[in-house]
C-alpha cells in the first residue's frame, strides 16, 4: 500500500550505505556458480562480482539464477545507453524487497539502483549519498528464437513495511526517471491492501495499457497476470511493444514500474527465453521444474497466500510434480494467520467460452484446491469475463464440479467452495461468452478485476474498459 509521508530506510541513519550493501544492515552474503566471479567494477561486500549464473543479491535472504546456459556480469559499469522498459515485481519477501528489470543497449552494462525515501534526494543524486542506497544488480545479454535483448535486474532487501520508496536504475549520466513503489504489509497482518486482475494481452498492447491506467487510478498495490502477455513468447518485437505500450494518458511506465506485476506463463509466452529473462520472480526451485524456478512458485502478501502454476505443459510428470508442490505449499500455510489463498494459471478449469474447461487440469489440482480450502483461482486464456458458482468436490460418477452454497451474490458461504474467475479480456481477440451449469457470470468484453482485502473481508470489483462495473461480491469469513 502505498503511503503517505516519508518511510525511513532502516538503519540508514545520516550515513550514506556502502556500496550493494543490504539496505536495513548490509550483511549480504553471496554466492555464485558457473563461471569465475573476478574482474569487472566495484564490489559490494559479500556480492560476487564478474560473471555468475546463480548469486544471492547483497542483504537479500534468497538467491538469484539465471536460465540454463545465460552468464550474468555483476560489477562492470560502463556504457552509458539509458534505461527503458522498468517494471518492477517481488522476488523475494513483499514486505522488505521488491525487484525491478530494465533494458538498455547491448554496449551498457552498469546495473544499479539508487533508492531512498526522498525523492529529491534520490532524483539528484549520482551515486550513494546521504539518504541515499546503491544497490548493484546484474545484467546479461540473450538472443531468443526471434531476438533478443540486453536485460538488467536489481533487487532492494531489507526495506521497512507499507512504506513507500524511491527509486532510479541505470548509471551515472544515465538514470531512469524517479519511481516509487512501495512494500507491502507485514507478513501475516490484518493491513487492508489491493490488488487487480488481469491477462490475455497479446495483440493489442494499447487495450493493456488502457487498463494498466484503470489499475493505477483504482491504487491497486501489485497486480497478477493471468498468462498469454504477448501473441509470440520467443518474439522479442512483441515484448518490446507490450513494455512501450501507451495508454490515453502516455507511456505507462510510471506504472509497470510502480505496481509490481507477478507474472503466470501462458501458451502463447511458452516459458520463453524471453519470459524468463525479463522478470524477476520467486526462484524456490522444486523437483521436476523448470525455468530456472520461475514455472511456479507462491509468495505471501499481507494475510494472503498466492500460489502461482504453470499449466501449460504436454507432460504428465510435470503436472504430477506440480501437484506435489501445490499440496505441500498449501498444506505449510497457517490459516488463522492467513486466512486468504489465491491460486493463479493459465488455463481455467471452469470456462463456457471458446476453449472450455480443461477437465485434466480440473482432476489433478481441484481435488488440492478443495482439500485446502482455496478462495479464488484466477484463470485466462479464455478471451471474456467469467466467474463460477462457488464449487466443492464433484458430482457423484462425474468430473463436474459440485455447485457449493452461495450467497446473493454468487459469493461463498462460510467457505462453502472455491470461485474459478477467468480474466482473459486484456487485449487478445474476444471469444463470446455462455452459460454453463457453473457459470454465475460471464461476459465478452475487455476487463479487469480489483480485489481488496481488509482484515477477513474480501471484496471483488470487475470493471469493463469504460469504468463500468461488470461483476461484484462481498464475502467476509
């Protein structure tokens, strides 16, 4: 959420930070794998520098990796091409950590960050300063199947709660403009926040763009996207059109790189080199993944619990050892303190539009889904807006889910059954929309949903692209 007022970096004191340190006590202790870690810029303490493939980010408390066969360089700072494409995401811990990426050209290595609590201070300054941390990143070079690019990440840890920061990347001479982004609530925490919904991007950048300002204006704090970002996941042409996107109001990096994005792989991203290279998420590698750990992964956000999949995979292997890691996830939450769970991917197991529900999909994870309890499951591919009646097991003999108990708005009763929600309406070309036995809702029409959490109420908000409200429930548990 962001804040008011200036949050203070924690124990920064009047005293500039050295160099990479962690910003609340610079104890950073890296590690790295692949080639040598000489050589090259400045070193920061406990961060390698030179060429790594895997290193923990300096007062970070997890590690960084790059895809197979992909060598970072941390610590050489020259060139001078200014940044673009800054978007942020979390990596690590939302409540002390976020994660921003950027592009330059191919010459520019220097991957730092500027951050702090003042914006002047931090607008003005060149290097660390009073009030001011820098924070060295790592930057590597890809060519995909249909271009490439030169991508750089740096990752701020230690920071204070719902506090808003400043921040700029790039180098001396040539720095980004200022942005702010700020961290979420304490783990666990009661804090109301909010966050939107969205996905199927692909051809139409500028209805994305349109919608990433709705998002803004509605003071979402982070966003999940539901997969399918571009039309050709190994195209670099489409990932650099989706990042340079305008909305009525201009560019919406200000946004992208302010509202921190948690990505799920769609079909037509294809856990793309690509993809994979261009944002930073959690990276808790589990048997049978791939990815470098970003196929799926869950992080915590306040009291909700998010568990992110990859559903797009021929192989039934990987959808076992996906199941076996969302049980196990599940099963680690602690419901009195984290009552909210929020599942996300691609395909939807509940869907009366043009792809339809995919019932393999359905029998490997609604049974878990069920089992734990899981509120919503946010789902794309489907090109409309769709939301299902609250559903708990199946009907007996069948592979259709039961329809739950439900209140006058669709909603759950005292967790009666799981909502399958699909946000598919981002960009991509419209499918038309039907009525099911499951289906509550469902419309044709470019959207995105706004979920806002207080304590145990939640309540949804789907809008169209003309502000209208299409869909909404209120539920408290």
């Amino acid at each position: 959420m962001l804040l008011g007022g200036a949050g203070l970096l924690l124990a920064m004191g009047s005293a500039a930070t050295s160099c990479g340190d962690s910003v609340a006590n610079g104890t950073g202790s890296g590690t790295s794998s692949g080639s040598s870690t000489s050589g090259g810029g400045g070193s920061a303490p406990g961060l390698p520098t030179g060429e790594v493939q895997r290193y923990t980010p300096a007062g970070c408390s997890y590690e960084v990796s790059l895809p197979e066969g992909i060598v970072a360089l941390i610590g050489d700072d020259s060139g001078e091409g200014l940044p673009s494409h800054v978007h942020a995401s979390f990596a690590g811990p939302t409540d002390s950590s976020f994660a921003v990426n950027w592009r330059s050209d191919e010459a520019t290595l220097v991957s730092l960050m500027l951050l702090g609590s003042d914006e002047a201070l931090v607008a003005s300054a060149e290097g660390e300063a009073e009030g001011v941390v820098l924070t060295r990143g790592h930057t590597a070079s890809y060519d995909g199947i249909l271009g490439g690019a030169r991508i750089h990440e740096a990752h701020a840890c230690g920071l204070e709660p719902s506090t808003r920061y400043f921040y700029k990347v790039g180098g001396p001479g040539a720095w980004s403009p200022v942005y702010e982004v700020a961290t979420g609530p304490v783990a666990a925490s009661s804090e109301s926040f909010r966050f939107a919904v969205l996905g199927d991007a692909r051809q139409e950048p500028g209805l994305f763009a349109t919608l990433q300002e709705m998002i803004a204006t509605d003071g979402a704090d982070f966003q999940v996207f539901t997969g399918d970002a571009v039309q050709t996941g190994v195209n670099q042409a489409d990932w650099d059109a989706l990042f340079e996107a305008t909305g009525p109001s201009g560019s919406i990096e200000p946004i992208l790189a302010g509202v921190p994005m948690m990505m799920s792989n769609g079909n037509h991203d294809a856990l793309a080199l690509n993809y994979l290279m261009q944002f930073a998420l959690p990276q808790e590698l589990s048997p049978g993944e791939s990815g470098a750990g970003e196929e799926w992964y869950s992080f915590d956000y306040g009291n909700a619990h998010f568990v992110v999949l990859n559903d797009t995979t021929a192989s039934s292997e990987t959808i076992d050892a996906e199941s076996a890691f969302l049980a196990e996830d599940l099963a680690a939450v602690d419901r009195d303190e984290t009552p909210w769970i929020f599942a996300m991917h691609h395909r939807p197991l509940y869907s009366c539009s043009n792809h339809g529900s995919d019932v393999d999909i359905r029998q490997a994870w609604q049974p878990i889904y069920d089992s734990f309890g899981v509120d919503i499951v946010f789902n794309g591919h489907d090109h409309n807006y769709e939301r299902s009646h609250p559903i708990r097991g199946f009907q007996s003999g069948t592979s259709d889910g039961a329809i739950a108990a439900a209140g006058p708005e669709g909603q759950p009763v005292d967790g009666s059954g799981t909502v399958y929600l699909v946000a598919g309406g981002a960009g991509a070309p419209l499918y038309g929309s039907g009525s099911c036995y499951h289906t509550r809702v469902s419309e044709s029409v470019r959207n995105y949903t706004s979920v806002a959490i207080s304590g145990r109420s939640l309540s949804l908000r789907t809008y169209r692209l003309d502000g209208s409200l299409l869909d909404s429930f209120d539920y408290t548990k």
